[in-house]
C-alpha cells in the first residue's frame, strides 16, 4: 500500500510545477468492479471524510481500468481491438486483471464486435465518472480543471475542483450494462487547495478573476472539520 501511495503522489505531481509541493490529506480508492446488471449500475459511492463546508480542494484522480472482462480484448475474426491498450491497470483490487482502455474522463482503446475500427472514435470522452461535489447538486460529471481534455495524459491523472457547502464529497462510477466483469480502481488523492495552486493551475482556469482574489480564498482555506 505504501507503494501505490507513493505512485499515485509522483503521479498527482505531474499537474503542478515541482516547486509547488502540498501535503495530502486523504486518498479514497474507487474499484470499478461492481454489481451485475442488466441495465443501469452505479458503482460506489466512496466518500471524503469530515471535508470542512466552505473550504475548497482538489480531487487528483488516477488510475485506468477495463469496462469488459479480459478475454474481449483479444481480437478473433468476429473482434476487433481499436485503440491503443495498456497491458494492466494502475491499482486493482480484484485477481482478475488484464489490459485497460478507460481512464476517469476517457476510452482510449475499446473492443468492437461490429463494423470496424475506422467506425469508432478512440480516443473519446466518457461520463462514467462522477462526483458528489458536496454543493447540493447530487452526483454529476465534472469537468476537470484546464477543461476536458482532448488528448489521454501519459499518466492518467485529473484534477476537479471542490467547493463542498451542502454534505459531503463522494465519487462513483456508471456502468450502463454491467459492472460484474469490470477491473481496475481510481486512487481518489483529496488535498486542500492552497494558494500555490493559484499559480499552478492559473486563478483564471480554477474560475476566479484575479490572482488576488484566488489567494485569498485558498489562504484562508479550512481544512478539516473539529
């Protein structure tokens, strides 16, 4: 554990300019593998604990995961593979493993057993992944700081912004079919928002008008609830 903890901080970093260092306060781990359908399944919810209303934070999520049980993404004369694979997820909490297509915002490889590859856009954005950003608007799919991205990050990392007023911070996945033959978690890092993160990110990107404005708020962040 102490390795996947340390693997997912190395990896968080890459978001913000090494000089640019922040103490974590809790990693959350969200395993795809879920209930049976058929239909609709929700995986989760895993939740931050005792996230102080009022205060912001970041969610840095990382990880990859497969939607389809192992066997599908090995192609036979009625299958193909399109896209680019990873040989095996990040984290996984289940013995079954193999190679991964999906990230928290994107399917970058997916198997088909219809038509043919040049039908099928990969990579894409998905909305699988969503938060319970604690303002009362229940469980949605956020948009990652910097915007949805266009292209797949080398190591699968997306940042959110929180700004929890109404309950708490949770996050879950969808699954429109079934959840049974998925595999592969997201390592959920939630951390305070300081100032530095003014700079890192841009005031502008993470929604304030001036730098000011976002240092202050970040400055006087409360952390965790007494």
């Amino acid at each position: 554990m102490i390795t996947v903890l340390a693997a997912l901080t190395a990896a968080a970093a890459v978001l913000v300019p090494a000089a640019l260092a922040w103490t974590s306060d809790q990693t959350v781990w969200l395993d795809s593998n879920g209930a049976a359908g058929p239909g609709r399944v929700y995986i989760g919810p895993t939740v931050a604990d005792d996230l102080m209303p009022s205060g912001w934070f970041i969610a840095e999520v990382h990880g990859t995961m497969s939607y389809w049980r192992p066997a599908m993404w090995t192609p036979t004369k009625t299958r193909q593979v399109c896209g680019t694979t990873e040989d095996a997820p990040y984290y996984t909490a289940s013995s079954t493993t193999g190679q991964v297509g999906l990230d928290a915002e994107m399917v970058f490889a997916r198997p088909i057993t219809s038509g043919t590859c040049a039908d099928v856009t990969v990579p894409t954005l998905h909305s699988y992944f969503q938060i319970d950003a604690g303002n009362g608007r229940g469980f949605r799919h956020l948009t990652p700081i910097g915007g949805h991205p266009t292209t797949v990050p080398d190591e699968h990392v997306y940042s959110y912004l929180l700004h929890p007023s109404a309950g708490e911070v949770g996050f879950r996945l969808y699954d429109n079919q079934t959840a049974a033959d998925n595999y592969g978690e997201l390592g959920i890092n939630v951390r305070e928002a300081t100032p530095w993160d003014c700079y890192g990110f841009g005031y502008d990107t993470l929604g304030f008008t001036s730098l000011t404005a976002c240092t202050i708020a970040f400055g006087d962040n409360p952390v965790v609830a007494t």
